[in-house]
C-alpha cells in the first residue's frame, strides 16, 4: 500500500485575506429520483432544482467565485451571476467530480489557503443565511467545517431485515452541505483516495481518512438533498411557504 503523507493545516499569509469559493457537483444521474433525466434539471418552482441552489449561493457576497462541474457535453444553461464558471470536468463519481473541480479552481488562480464550499446541486433548499453561518464558524478554524445536524431519530442495527441492536445517538450526527476545507488539504485528502475513493462519502470523509476532525456547524432540517419522488413535494412546499 502506498503511503500517503498527512499535510499540515494551511496557514493564511500574513497580511492577506483567503477567498472563499463554492463549489458544486452537478454530473451525477440521480437516478433514486426517477426524474425524466437528472435530476438537477428536474423542474422545480419554474426552475430546474440546481437553479434554485445557485440562486442561493449567489446572494452570498463574500464567494469570489461559484464553479458548477459538470458531464463532459452537458448543455447546461448559463445563468446571470458572472461569478457562475461551468467546468465539464465531471467523473464518474461525486468525489472524483470535486477533485476536478478543485483543479479547476487551481486554474482560475484560487490558492491553496483558500477556501472551498462544497455544495450538492440537488440541496436546493439551502439558503445564505446558513452558508453566511458555516463561513463565519470555519473561517479561524484550523481545519473548516461542515453543516450537519444531531441525529432525532432512535438508530437501529439490523441483520437480514431485522432490528437487532438499538445504536447510541448521542454523538451521531447527519451530515449536510456545504462543507468547507483549504483547498490543498481536501485536493489531497481526496487524491490520497483516488481513483476508486473507497469510504469516500464525502468531503469530510476524504479529510477523516488522513486524521483531521472537521468543527459541526448547526445546519437546518430544511436543507435537504433531494434524492426521492417524494422529496420533490417537501421541497415545493417548503419553496412555497417561504414565497409568502
């Protein structure tokens, strides 16, 4: 097995300030959804899904840029924001999607102090005020962060369809997006993975794997992925009572 340094936390340069930048992972199929084609284009409100993701992450100032990877040969649809880059860098897996979109960021002269928000396209129910919340918890913290909020539900381990264990929840958390990172740290947590990213869930996984503990930043119960039919109603509804 090749071994794979651990890197060192970044540290800013004196006298200058990181950036922020988001990023987010739009090649997926998503196909649990059994939308008519991914589902990231599903229409929504009179939007596709990611449209509305975007939407958000463009009302917050502080993200220099906001680069979307997608499939090789994805007519995506630009949007208003200058800031929106496209980059048809998407891999056949999330992870291997963020890694090539890390790269991206790289070439458009993002540094590896700087900040990365990794963002599914399809939790189009996020909103700035909660991006604003993660930014502001992670931007002194040694390592950064992630929304995630404390597991409600009673856990239960199971053999053959069976409950047969109840699991203690007091520490377990549900993990959500965005997660934020230093760039070069997650480009080689997720590199030391690479190229099957086995246990690579996510991006805080990739960053666990080489020892490193991410800070929990409190998300919402409405930030959520959208990954079956019924979701898609949740989300109009929640969509619906914020329009009034």
């Amino acid at each position: 097995m090749t071994h794979h340094p651990t890197p060192a936390p970044a540290h800013d340069v004196p006298g200058t300030a990181p950036r922020l930048f988001a990023l987010v992972p739009c090649a997926g199929s998503g196909s649990r959804a059994r939308t008519d084609g991914p589902k990231q284009y599903a229409p929504l409100e009179g939007q596709p899904v990611v449209a509305h993701t975007l939407a958000a992450l463009g009302a917050v100032e502080r993200l220099s840029a906001i680069v979307v990877v997608v499939a090789a040969g994805d007519p995506f649809v630009p949007v208003s924001d200058p800031r929106v880059r496209v980059a048809p860098c998407g891999g056949p897996s999330r992870a291997a999607s963020v890694l090539g979109g890390l790269a991206q960021l790289r070439a458009l002269g993002a540094a590896e102090t700087d900040w990365v928000l990794v963002h599914d396209a399809a939790r189009c129910l996020i909103t700035p005020a909660l991006v604003n919340a993660l930014i502001d918890a992670c931007l002194d913290d040694a390592v950064g962060g992630l929304l995630a909020l404390p597991l409600a539900d009673t856990l239960k381990a199971a053999h053959e369809g069976r409950a047969v264990a109840t699991v203690d929840r007091s520490d377990k958390w549900t993990a959500q997006t965005p997660q934020m990172a230093r760039i070069g740290l997650l480009q080689a947590a997720l590199a030391a993975r690479a190229p099957h990213f086995a246990g690579v869930t996510d991006e805080a996984s990739a960053l666990e794997a080489l020892g490193y503990s991410l800070r929990l930043v409190p998300g919402s119960p409405e930030n959520i992925k959208l990954t079956y039919p019924p979701d898609f109603a949740l989300a109009r509804a929640i969509l619906r009572s914020r329009s009034t």
